[in-house]
C-alpha cells in the first residue's frame, strides 16, 4: 500500500520522538552517574523498540558518514552498517548475488540527503536493492540538533514489501480495468444499435456513433449539447423519465417503442440499465423485422385458422403439454366443444376423450382408461397414425393423428358416414345402371378417352353380330371396328363409326352415322361426350322404322293429294252454291223492290225470309271457304295498323240493331291510341262471330261486356279483347266441339247451343293466322268469356 507524504512524515516525527526520547534519556543518564543503571536499562528498551519498530533510523553527517541499526544492514543483505554511505553499494556481479544498494540509488540518495541539510526540505524516495524482493521507502528530513548537530539528516527505512505487492496488483489492475475500458469504449462506439448513458440527473451524458447517426446529429458532441434524445415520449412521459423509473427500481426495464429513423418507422427494443448510483445505460435494438415476421405469423395464422374453419374436416392442433391450442369450427361441432372449459390452452387431451365418450363419440371399447392412455401414446410417436371410430348411432370417424417436431399433435376428424352411406348408394346405382343397361332395347357402349371399351350392355354385342367374348377383355376401338367391319355391307363404312366415338371422347361433341349390316338390317347410331371425360355410343336397330317410315311416307303422300282433291271439292263446291245462291237472292231483291208487282204482306214476309237465309247461307259458304284456307296455311293476310277502340266501336255500331232488338245491354271499355297489326277484314270477321255468338246466346235484358284491358306498364302492352256475356254458356262438350275438338263421327252443327257452327272455329283460326290466341271459358246457365290475344 503506498502512503502519502503526511503519513510518511508524521510516521517520522513519531519515531524521531522515540529516539530523542531515546537520546535524552541516554544523556541523562551520562549526566547523572547515580542513574546510570536505570539509563542503561532505558536504552535497552529503547533499543529494542527500535529494533521492532516499523522503521529503521539511518543517520546520514555532512561528511557522509553513517549511523543505523544492523537491522538495516540484513535488510540490505550486509554484514554490517558501513561507515559511510558511499559504502552501502554493493559487490559487482549478477542481481540476484548483489548485496547493499546500487551505485545510482546510493547517489540519488546522498544527493537528497545534501539537499535536505542545505535546505531543510524532507525527502522520500522508493528503492529496491539490487538481488533482493524488498521495497523500502526512505523518508529523509533534517534531523534535530539535540540528535545530531551539525546538520544531519535523519533518514527513517520503512519496508513496504507487501504493500508493494498489492501497489504492483492494483496497478496491473488498474492498467487492465484501463485497457478493458477502452476496448469496451470501443466496442460501444462502433455498436451497430443505438447505445448511451445517462447521469444520476437522467441527462445524456455519453452516446455512441450508432445513436449520433440515428438522431441525425453532427457529433456526439451535439447530441449532449442538445440533449438529442432518439426515443419519443410514451404516454405523456419523456424517455428521461422511463429511465427514471429503472434507476429508482435499480432493476432493468424493457420495452418496445416506435422511433422514426432517416424517415422510416422502425419498432425498437428499448433497455434502460440502472449503473448503481451514476447513472442508467441504455440501448435499442431494431426489432423490426421480428414484429414484422410475429405480424406475418399471426396473420399467417389467423388466415390459415380462418381457412380450416371452411373445411368440413375437423382439424385440432394440440401442445407439447397436451392441452388444446386451436380448434377449428368443424372439429368443435364434431366434439361438442362449446364450453368454456373447451378454450384454447385449458382443454386437456385426456379430458377432451373422456367428454368424448360420455357424448357418444368414441367408440365402444372394454376398456376404456386403457384406451385413452393408449391414445395418450399419440404425442410420442414417430409416424402419422389413422383410425376409424363406429360411434353408436351409425356415425363413422376417420381419426388421423400427426405428431409435431415439438411434442405437439395435431388430430384430424373427418366424418365419413356420408360417404360410406354414399358408398353404399353408389354400389346400388351401379347394379341398378347395370341392370338398366341390360334392359333397354338400345345397344350401348362407353369408350375411355384412349379409346378402349369401359362398360357395355347385353344388347351391343349381338346389335352388332360380334362375341362377348371380345367385349371382356375391354379391346381398344380400333379391335372392336375391325370385327365389326366383318359385318358390314361396306366394311369401309366403320370409318364412320370410328369418327363419332373419337368426336365424342375427344372433341367432346355430339355425332351421328348410320350404316348397313350384311343380314340387311340398318343400324343409326349416335356419340355423346359424358360429364366424366368418357364417350358413349349408343345404337338403335331402324329396320322396322325404317319401313314404318317409308309406309308413313306413303301414307302422307295420299293423305296431301286428298287435301287437294278436298281444297278443290270445297273450292267447287263454293262456287257452284255461290251461283245459284246469287241468282236466288237477286231474284228474292226483285220481288220485294216490287218489279213483278205489289206483293201482300204475307208474300212480303216470305221474301224477306228468302234474302236472310240466303244471306246466311252465303255467310256459312264463305266461313265453311275461309276455314279449309285457314286450315291449310292458304289464308291471305294483309296486315296494317288498327286503332282496337275505333275498331271494336265499328263492328258494335254494325251490330247495334241486332243487339236492340235482341234486347241486350253493351258495355265497351278502353283506352285509345292502342294499336296492333293486323288484317281489319280478317280480324273483324273473327271478332264479329264472337259478338254475333255472344248475342245469340245471351237472353234478353243480358249483358255484353268488351273489355280492351290496360296492361301494368306501357311497354308491356298486347293487344288483347275480352268479350264477357252472361248469356246460357256452353257445356264442355259444346265448349270442345266449337274449338274444333269434336267427338269421333260428329260434324259441326250437329247439336244446338252458343258456340255451335262454324263461327267460333274459324275465329279462332284467322287469330292464329294472326300469330294470336283464342282462349274461352264457358260454363252452362252463366256465361261465356272469351279472350283475344294478338301481338
């Protein structure tokens, strides 16, 4: 341990206050005779007290003599104390076999020694002799006349050895702490994270190159200067004093902070290290791309979990501690888990199989703690493990358990009881589309797109005149049209055939051929792609339709000359009813206009009797003309705008003496402006037979209601007439017999009522003829509706 100057110096003075004490005591006994013995016994104590004391006196004169005790001298590693100081060097030779001091330490000493009795300033000094481990400290002043005069100095001798020692280790340390210092100054200095240090009053009081950059700063300098802090406040506290916090706790502080740095916002961890009573380090480390790849996790997990809950698989993830993390929506229907007990982290492995059972879903088993340690096994195993769970109730579980690299399991539930049940329904459509198959009076075969032979039925074998044999071992197309060629009148012709399967199994399209066999039968056969990516070819024996055809034709052909030869019988006949028709009412017009004379009343009456029957007859000529032109397509129509109101109001203002005389009441409504296309001839012909049915067939004191009806929207219009009577009605065979629709070996008119003759069937042809619709509903004793639909 070194000491300092004062304690050398007072160590001195308590020693030079022994041997003056010493010395006065050794002059009084030379003055007193009588004391001598006493003296002689106090300088024996004083001696020894010296002797054990901590330092040794050395006497240095002006003429370089020397006095000390011989305690100095083994100190010195000397036989004895020299009379001179020059003296005290030793013997030449190697350190470790010297002895006494060295030349320069013996000069150095004397020179101080001369300087302090010039002087009288005290002097120290440290030496250790060459060859020896001791270290003495020399501590020299003027010694005091009454101990020596003339100027001596008095050198005290302490051995500091030991002290030495743990000067030498607090140096080495010192030296060390300093070297590390440095080197740790360094390291913060070119840390790549942001590091300082704080002072007891928070103040930022050292900030390496990482911080000076991050602030933006010039120097660290500046960034003391300005107290340039890199964090910002968080709730309404400064970063100073979330520091505060740590160095009061005297216990570190983490936390995570958003800094903007060179403009960018970067998250940081933040620490704050109290450094006992002279301050706080701290230091941010970016942790940004940690938040950013948690941010990515949790989204990555959340949308992954959003996705199993689509699934209609059950999917649970289990931890390395077998409780429950993640269930999906499918899984926790499966197993009942809604609870609050089912929550992620709480639901144990071995609870979730015991609740399982107590629900009814797990299977049966003896036993069943057994079991449930048995399935305990699943989150140390090595491979994924599968098993089917027949629960009561006819559910059926495919069970699937995946052990994770971390001691984790995830369990996969997948109900399959729709499958099996699907299975099972499969396995009868099948028998049963077999079983169609056979039964159907069509050959059908179902090519793979490679073109072999998948499924077939018992007919398409011998449609075609070849073995089953063939057909069981599912040949390729080209095998199957090679033995079908054999039988063909045109073996060339299976190329036809082959067309249509490749048509349908791969251009997936439809095609038809037909061919001809060597027996004379005809074979149409067709090709349909399937939704599965097959092909099926079907085939149909047309021999007999063939020749019902051809007797159609015939028939057909018969059937059109005896529509011509009617055309032209009716046609005939028209004009041969017309002739005598004319000249009977021409004549009857004679008679009633007077040019044979005046006639009675009675003859009067009769002659207008003539001129409506033949008025009517004509009517029915022309109907009957106009009916067989409608039938067969024949009827000309000119077609024109028609204002139906205008319309309507005419063929009621030609009717208007029938109907008064008939007695009837006539209501039209609508609107006008409403148009259609239409022939007014023809239309008005088909119109006027409805009001002329529609008056004959009402009583008196009837009402007759025609009806333009107003459509929901403008754009929506049709032209469309509804005649309403409340006439005697029809019953459904008359209703059915003036539509056309007669029963078998009855004509028109056979039977009386509304409806009968000809005027209703042909109105409803000339609307056809029209591109409209004729609709009637009629019932017997209320009334007849019947509505006009044209385009």
């Amino acid at each position: 341990m070194e000491l300092s100057p004062l304690a050398l110096v007072i160590i001195a003075l308590v020693l030079a206050a022994w041997t003056v004490a010493a010395a006065v005591i050794m002059l009084r006994a030379n003055a007193q005779t009588n004391r001598a013995k006493a003296l002689k016994g106090s300088l024996r104590r004083m001696r020894h007290l010296v002797d054990v004391s901590p330092a040794i006196p050395l006497l240095v004169r002006t003429d370089g003599r020397i006095e000390a005790p011989e305690r100095l001298a083994r100190w010195l590693g000397l036989e004895a104390i020299p009379a001179y100081l020059s003296q005290l060097v030793g013997e030449e030779g190697t350190n470790s076999e010297r002895k006494g001091l060295s030349k320069a330490q013996a000069d150095e000493l004397w020179e101080k020694a001369r300087a302090t009795q010039k002087s009288a300033a005290p002097f120290s000094m440290t030496i250790t002799p060459p060859g020896s481990k001791r270290s003495l400290s020399l501590q020299g002043s003027l010694a005091d006349p009454a101990v020596s005069p003339g100027g001596a100095v008095i050198v005290w001798v302490f051995d500091f050895t030991s002290s030495e020692s743990e000067l030498s280790k607090l140096r080495s340390d010192a030296a060390h702490a300093k070297s590390d210092f440095a080197a740790l100054s360094g390291l913060i200095a070119s840390a790549p994270t942001p590091m300082w240090i704080r002072d007891p009053d928070m103040n930022l009081r050292l900030a390496n190159e990482a911080y000076v950059e991050a602030v933006g700063a010039e120097s660290m300098e500046a960034v003391i200067e300005g107290q340039i802090e890199l964090l910002e406040a968080r709730d309404g506290r400064t970063p100073a004093e979330l520091a505060r916090d740590a160095f009061t706790a005297k216990r570190q502080l983490d936390r995570i902070d958003g800094v903007t740095i060179d403009g960018e916002r970067r998250s940081m961890r933040v620490t704050d290290l109290p450094l006992g009573d002279d301050g706080v380090a701290g230091y941010a480390i970016d942790v940004e791309e940690q938040q950013q790849v948690a941010r990515d996790f949790r989204a990555f997990r959340d949308a992954q979990r959003a996705m199993l809950d689509q699934l209609s698989i059950g999917v649970a993830q289990f931890a390395s501690d077998e409780t429950l993390n993640f269930a999906n929506r499918p899984f926790r229907r499966l197993f009942g888990l809604f609870s609050s007990d089912s929550l992620e982290g709480k639901l144990a492995f071995d609870r979730l199989l015991s609740d399982a059972r107590e629900r009814g879903q797990t299977p049966e088993v003896r036993d069943f703690p057994e079991w449930r340690e048995e399935h305990r096994a699943w989150f140390d195993a090595q491979d994924t493990l599968e098993e089917y769970w027949p629960l009561p109730g006819g559910t059926h579980l495919r069970i699937v358990a995946q052990p994770l690299p971390d001691g984790g399991l995830v369990m996969i539930a997948e109900d399959r009881t729709e499958q099996l049940a699907l299975s099972a329904t499969r396995d009868t459509l099948l028998r049963t589309r077999t079983a169609t198959l056979d039964s159907l009076f069509e050959a059908l075969a179902i090519f793979a797109p490679d073109g072999s032979v998948q499924i077939w039925n018992r007919t398409f074998a011998g449609t075609w005149g070849i073995s089953s044999d063939l057909l069981d071992t599912h040949p390729s197309a080209e095998g199957l049209f090679e033995a079908i060629a054999a039988n063909l009148t045109n073996p060339k012709e299976v190329e036809s055939l082959g067309a249509v399967v490749r048509a349908a199994t791969l251009d997936r399209r439809e095609k038809k051929g037909q061919v001809m066999l060597t027996d004379g039968r005809t074979l149409r056969f067709a090709g349909v792609p399937l939704p599965d990516g097959n092909g099926l070819l079907t085939v149909l024996d047309i021999t007999d339709s063939q020749k019902a055809e051809a007797a159609l034709r015939e028939r057909a052909i018969a059937l059109e000359e005896a529509d011509a030869v009617k055309a032209r019988f009716l046609a005939n006949m028209s004009y041969e009813f017309r002739t005598p028709l004319t000249t009977i009412g021409g004549f009857a017009e004679l008679l009633s206009s007077g040019a044979a004379g005046d006639l009675s009343e009675q003859a009067g009456e009769y002659v207008d009797a003539i001129l409506t029957s033949v008025a009517r007859l004509t009517e029915q000529v022309e109907n009957v003309l106009d009916l067989s032109q409608t039938e067969a397509g024949l009827m000309p129509i000119a077609k024109e705008p028609v204002d139906l109101l205008s319309f309507m109001a005419e063929l009621v203002r030609k009717r208007e003496t029938a109907i008064v005389k008939a007695g009837l009441g006539l209501d039209l409504k609508g609107r006008r402006g409403r148009t259609v296309d239409a022939d007014p001839r023809q239309l008005g012909r088909a119109i006027g037979n409805l009001i002329d049915n529609a008056i004959e067939g009402t009583p008196e004191g009837g009402q007759i209601t025609i009806e333009l009806p107003k459509p929901s929207r403008d754009d929506e219009w049709r032209g469309q007439v509804v005649i309403r009577d409340n006439g005697n009605g029809m019953t459904p065979e008359q209703l059915q017999r003036a539509m056309g629709a007669l029963p078998e070996g009855e004509e028109p008119g056979d039977s009386a009522g509304e409806g009968t003759g000809l005027g209703i069937r042909l109105a409803h042809q000339l609307v056809a003829a029209h591109g409209g619709t004729l609709e009637l509903d009629s019932q017997e004793g209320v009334g007849t509706i019947a509505v006009i639909t044209l385009p």
